[in-house]
C-alpha cells in the first residue's frame, strides 16, 4: 500500500499508471497489479483532498486575516 506522501507525488503515480495503461500492451497480470495500486492510490487523493476542504472550510476570518479555528489539527 502507498505510504503517506504529498499529493502531488500520488497524482503523478496515478497519472503514470495510466500512461503505462495506455501506451503499453501490458499482461493481465500487470493490468491487475495497476488498477490495484491506481485504486489505492485514488482513494488516498480522496482522503488528502477531504482533509484540505475540511481545513479549508474551518478557516474563518478576523480583521483581514484568516485562522484556523481550534480544535483542528495541522498536519
């Protein structure tokens, strides 16, 4: 399973296994192995995305400047 890294290192993982889909004729086996690791893949850009909207959506804004409400966690 991919270890936690940003996501725009998961997006170009994702985006490479799909260059490799389509411009290779790979075996079945390895088109299994892909859409296996394409499928962990997105769902963890699925999860990395939902954590950045709900800090997004925790900002609030006092005099001109934006914080996090508490009770949210960095990562």
């Amino acid at each position: 399973m991919p270890s936690k890294t940003a996501f725009e290192d998961n997006l170009k993982k994702l985006q490479e296994i799909i260059e490799h889909l389509e411009s290779d004729e790979p075996s079945l086996e390895k088109v299994i192995g892909y859409y296996e690791e394409g499928m962990e893949l997105l769902s963890l850009c699925r999860t990395q995305l939902t954590e950045v909207e709900n800090r997004i959506a925790t900002l609030k804004e006092e005099n001109d400047n934006f914080h996090e409400k508490p009770g949210i966690e960095s990562p």
